[in-house]
C-alpha cells in the first residue's frame, strides 16, 4: 500500500468574473506539506495547479473538485495524461492516467456559473479511500481578510479591491496551425459525437456551432489539444453542414460535413436508444488475446479504460460503434503481466460501465487432488476446470515411471472436469504424477502412495518449433518460491543461455525468452533444481526436408486407451515433419509437429488412443514437403477374450529350454493363471499378472524330465480362456 499521507482539505475560493487576474495560493497544514493547490483566474477560466511535493513517498492518483453550497460547473478541460468526469453538476473527479509522481504539478481549467463560489478538494492514492477530512474556508466573495495600511505584507489581499483599470482583451485562442475534427464524420441528429482538436492556444476558451446553432463550449488542455464529448441536437436536420469553432475573439476554424438521417426509427418514429453495455472474457492467460465488446448507439465513441490490480490506469483507447451499434477492441496480455484481478471501464460521455477479468496461469487446465497422499486399496479423486465440452486426458505414473492408469473424461458445459483412480492393494509406494493434457495444453501435477508426495520440477515449451523473430514462452513448476535454473543449450551442446526463474506461493512461473541470435539447429531448454533436472528440446529454423521417411511403432497391436511410442527415421537430418492418427472412419484424431536431430532420428509419446478408440485398422502418418509415409496400427477391442502366443511360432522345443508365453485382452491388472497340461494331466501352474493394458507375459523352463510329445498351455483370466499347442521334442 503506498504511503502517500494526504492530511489536509483545502477550500479552494475560485473568483470567476472579476476584473482582475486573481491569484491565491492555499497549502497544506503546516505539519504535512505534501500537497499544495493553487487557484489563477484569468479571461474568465480558472486554472487549478496540483502539485505532490518532492518530500512525499507517494504518487496522487485522483483529485476531486465539489463547489459548496450554490453554482454548478459549466466545463473543464485537462491534460492528456488524466480523464475527466463530471459526476453531478457540482463535483468534478479526475482520474490519472500516468499518476503524478512527488516533485511534479498537473493543472485542471474550470468555469461555473457563479461569480465567486467555494470549493472543496481531495485526492486519494487509490488504495486507502478517501484522504483527509473536507472543509471548508472563508468565502473570498465576502468580506476581505485584514490588510496592511498600503495593502501589501503579510494577511494582504487582493480579492475584492476594485479598480477602474479595463481588463485586458482575452487571448488568440485560434492559430492558423489549429486543426479539429469530430467523430463520427457524418453524425446523426441526437447523437453523441467526439470533438478532436490540436495545436491550438493553451487553455483556450471555445465554442462550437452548427451552422449558427451553438452546441458547446470547451477549453483546450496546457499543450492546446482537446478532445470533448458533445450532443448533436435533435432539431438538425439531414444535409450538408459545417461544424465551426470559435474563439473569444471571433477567430473561426470550420469543418464541413454532412447530418445523416437516423438509420432505423422505432415504429413511432424516434430514434432507438441502445444502452452502453461491456462485455469482458471473465479469464485471461498471459499472451492471450480476447475481444473487449459491447454495444451502444450507432455512430458513438466509447472510451476504454483499462485497470490494474490495485485500480490504477494501464491504458485508454478510444474506438466508435458501428452502424449496428457494436463496438470491439482486441486486448493482449503480456506475457510478464501479473496475476490477479482487473478492471475494464467503458465511457461513452454519458454512461460509464466497469468489469473485472482475472489474469491466472497461463494454463486452461486446473486441476487439484482430493488429497496430497493416499494410501494403497483408497481411491484418488482429482477435480478442476478445463475449456467445456472437450476431451481431457489423464495418465498416471508410478514411481517406477510406469503408466498405471490412463483415461478420457469430459468436460461440463460449465468448465468442471474429474477422475477418480482405485490405486491396488499391492500399489507402489512412492510419488506418482499426473499428466492432463487438453489439445496443447498440459499440466502436470503429484500425489503420493503410503508417503507425501515430493514436489518435482517440469517444465512444458508453447511450440516445439520456432523462427528467429519469435519469443518461446517455458511455462515451469516447482516447489513453492523456489528458485529454478534455466541453460539454452545450443546443437553443439555448448551452454548459448542462462537465468534464473523465481517461483511465487503458487509454484509456477511463466518465462520468455529472444531467439534473434540463434542459427538453425536442435536445440535443449535446461530446467534444473537441487539434484532435479528437466530437459525439453526444440527446433529453431528448421525446414521440411526430410527427406525418405520411415515409420514404425514398437507393437504391431494396441487397446483404447494405449500410449503409441513412434519411432523413426529421415533421410535428411535436422528436419520438420508433421505426425497424424487417423482412425477406421478416416477422422485425424490428434496430429503433432515433431523433428528428426542431427543423426537422422525422429521420435513421438505424444499418442495416446481415446478410451473409447474404435477396434479396426488405423493409420499413422509421417508428413514433410512433399515427402510422406503411412503404416497401419491395429486397435483391438477392450472387451475382447484373452490372447496366447508363444516365442517360437514353430511351438517346438526341448528339454530344458526357456518357453515365452505371452499375451494381451487379459484385463487391467488382472490375474493370469497359466498350467501346462497332457491330455488331463496338470504338469506345471504359472500365476502372473496382466498390465494396466491387459498385457501378460511369463516364462517357463520345459523341465528335463519331461516325456516328447505335444502338451497344451492354457492361459485364463476375468475375460475369458486361451489355448495353444507346445510340442516337446
């Protein structure tokens, strides 16, 4: 929270009208000079100057103006770096844009309708409320302070002396470089427009007209820019017009155009009037883009102000509504941005609307378990939000890096996502790690088996390849305020980059990083904690040339829900090539980027069949340029009956030899019973236990003692029995 201490209210006693110039300064308490306002009035206009004391810790984000008692404002203008608004007709706020920083003084132009009115200001630092207690001061209009008998020295004042001397003549507002105007070009009768000026005389006094109808009045800013919200009036009617401003003097600067007639009348016959609505995606991620919307009346100009954290101005943009009323700004956040809550403040001059968004991890996956530990035979439930209504996929890995349970599960129409995973009683003890990818996006998260689970590091890249002029975003996890390291290692193996990476409470962290001096070549982001390390690789200029290409997976067959490992080679080293599956019904189901290194070999994990994988003949494929190539991936069915084979397709052996029985359909971690029979008799009995994918295999010594002959090996489970012939020679 700053420590800007604003102790004191002062009155301003503005004297409008008088014939004299009036100056009057009114400071601070003595105790806290931290503020000072002055009030200068000149040609009719007061110009307010703030000003935040070198000697104060904080900046001044705000400044209200509120007349007391009697008279109302008529019109103020400001500099660029603030807004304005006009609240009620007696209170002005203003807000900053870039805050006024200790050392520096902002000044405001008002006009009221009365001659010498009494004022109060405060400011605030945009985090404590309001500060100080508003008073109020003697009124200047009335009877005049004690002074000296020359009228000069100390509790002199001027306010009030009359004098025969003639005001001077206001000032050219008007320069032969002045330039204005309005948005829209063509406006309608009893529409809203934006009146846009430049180069004129600071603070000037100006009028604007229709023709010989006056529509507003407005001063320019300190650097002679203005820029102002006025109402055409209803009475004008279509057809050319000139749009002229005028100064005090008569100078004139024109600008023609035509009035429109109104677009689309109500049945009798006025004009619609569309409220000013904002439309804001409640979630961003860092380096996301998303649209700023709404509607309001055709034609009118809306203001858009975004808001940090803490309520203080990022930006302000300016856009128009079209002719059906819709208005859009698309809104980047960079990839540094904090997270937390921020605003969006819309203004079309007359109605003001404000939304929040949250920017959180740059992930569309959240997900948490029910617990940090669980005990084998219990059951793991993980809950969290995902995009709605697409697939979300969970594989689990023990802590011998076997996968043990892999799953599809959908997503709500509301974003919630779950699984739950009955660990076995004979579950391993030790962390596991869950991995939810959704499309590109994947999360990684731990629990732990009979133990707390110990907090890895990982680290996931945004692409796997990239050009020179692109900035790769390493979105990292680790223990909380931990701090990682991070080494580039360019295609030699030689250290190109190194930094640091500081983790906050929630223990992940985005990083980006340039790529303008990195030659085309295979290169190797290095994530290192403790004795942990991470390496992820990617390619940088890399073209599609690769080339022959062969493909081959490391099974001829595969259940829903298997993992594919892919493996190949290139004829050209260092190229891109694009990896597609494409099940029985000719539907890609995933498709991803991957690249051969500098021997010429390529390999993918990055498939995963759905848990409701149609059984039949599917395709992978291996694209680059125009070179390409395709092999068949067989899909079985999950609920088929357990399989048998043997090593030796001949099925003869001898005593004394070693048997591989094998097979798959068997169920998930099922039991298998194998026994080895002649004709009714049991000759050897061999109890295994199938994968998490059905998978089964054991071996078997054919006993020396053993007669020739053929013999029968049986294998049965939860699904079902298998058989096949052994001949013992």
């Amino acid at each position: 929270m700053s420590n800007v201490l604003l102790k004191s209210v002062i009155v301003l006693v503005l004297l409008l009208g008088s014939i004299f110039t009036t100056y009057a300064t009114y400071p601070a308490h003595a105790d806290s000079q931290f503020v000072t306002v002055t009030a200068t009035n000149t040609g009719g206009q007061t110009m307010i100057s703030l000003s935040n004391s070198a000697n104060n810790t904080g900046n001044i984000v705000s400044f209200t103006l509120q007349i007391n008692g009697e008279g109302s404002f008529k019109s103020f203008n400001i500099q660029n770096d603030w807004t304005g608004t006009k609240t009620s007709p007696t209170t002005l706020a203003f807000s900053a844009i870039e805050p006024l920083a200790p050392g520096n003084t902002i000044s405001f132009g008002i006009k009221t309708d009365q001659l010498a009115p009494t004022m109060t200001w405060k400011t605030s630092d945009g985090e404590s409320g309001q500060i100080g207690i508003p008073q109020t001061n003697i009124n200047p209009g009335g009877p005049t302070s004690k002074q000296s008998d020359n009228g000069s020295g100390p509790g002199s004042s001027q306010i009030g002396k009359t004098t025969d001397t003639t005001p001077p003549p206001p000032p050219k507002g008007i320069l032969d470089t002045s330039t204005f105007r309005i948005i829209p070009s063509t406006p309608a009768p009893n529409s809203h427009i934006r009146v846009i000026g430049f180069s004129f005389s600071p603070q000037a006094n100006l009028d604007l007209y229709v023709g010989s109808d006056k529509i507003g009045s407005f001063s320019s800013d300190a650097n002679g820019n203005f820029v102002t919200t006025i109402l055409v009036p209803e009475s004008e009617q279509p057809g050319s017009v000139n749009f002229v401003l005028k100064d005090q003097q008569n100078n004139q600067k024109s600008f023609s155009t035509n009035i429109k007639a109104a677009s689309s009348r109500s049945n009798n016959g006025s004009v619609p009037n569309i409220p000013l609505t904002l439309d804001v995606n409640p979630i961003y991620h860092r380096g996301e883009t998303n649209s700023i919307n709404g509607t309001d009346n055709p034609g009118s100009t809306v203001t858009i102000t975004l808001l940090d954290t803490k309520g203080n101005p990022i930006t302000t943009s300016v856009v128009q509504a079209d002719k059906n009323g819709n208005y859009e700004m698309k809104n980047t956040v960079p990839n540094d941005r904090d997270f937390g809550k921020y605003s969006v403040t819309v203004s079309d001059g007359k109605t003001q609307v404000t939304k929040q968004y949250s920017v959180v991890t740059t992930h569309n996956i959240s997900v948490v378990p029910s617990a940090t530990r669980y005990e084998p035979g219990q059951t793991v439930v993980i809950n969290g939000t995902s995009i709605s209504n697409q697939i979300v996929h969970f594989r689990v890995t023990d802590p011998t890096n076997q996968v043990v349970y892999s799953k599809d599960a959908n997503v709500t129409s509301n974003g919630i996502v779950s699984m739950t995973y009955e660990l076995a009683s004979s579950a391993v003890k030790g962390t596991y790690e869950v991995t939810v990818t959704q499309g590109t996006d994947l999360v990684t998260i731990f629990f732990g088996v009979g133990q707390e689970a110990d907090q890895h590091i990982t680290a996931t890249l945004d692409n796997l390849s990239y050009q020179n002029t692109d900035k790769p975003v390493i979105s990292v996890t680790g223990p909380p305020f931990s701090t990682l390291n991070l080494i580039i290692v360019d295609p030699s193996d030689t250290q190109k980059f190194a930094d640091i990476i500081n983790l906050g409470s929630s223990g992940q962290a985005t990083y980006s990083f340039n790529l303008t001096s990195y030659t085309p070549g295979i290169y190797a982001a290095v994530v290192s904690h403790a004795e942990e390390k991470v390496e992820k690789s990617f390619a940088v200029g890399l073209s599609t040339n690769t080339g022959k290409i062969k493909l081959s997976t490391v099974k001829s067959s595969y259940l829903p829900g298997d993992n594919i490992i892919i493996i190949g080679t290139t004829e050209n080293t260092n190229s891109l090539l694009q990896l597609s599956l494409t099940d029985p019904n000719g539907q890609v189901i995933k498709s991803v980027q991957t690249f051969s290194d500098k021997t010429g070999h390529f390999s993918s994990f990055d498939f995963i069949l759905p848990s409701i994988a149609t059984p039949g003949t599917w395709k992978l494929d291996g694209t680059s340029g125009v070179n390409h190539s395709s092999i068949p991936i067989i899909v079985k069915s999950s609920t088929q009956a357990i399989t048998i084979s043997l090593d030796r397709p001949s099925g003869a052996y001898t005593a004394g030899d070693i048997v591989t029985i094998s097979g798959g359909s068997a169920g998930v971690t099922a039991s298998v019973e194998i026994t080895i029979n002649s004709n009714s008799t049991l000759i050897d009995k061999l109890p295994t236990t199938a994968t998490n994918r059905g998978d089964y295999s054991t071996a078997w010594q054919v006993p020396r003692t053993v007669n020739p002959g053929v013999y029968t090996v049986q294998a049965s489970s939860i699904t079902g029995k298998a058989t096949i012939s052994i001949t013992i020679q």
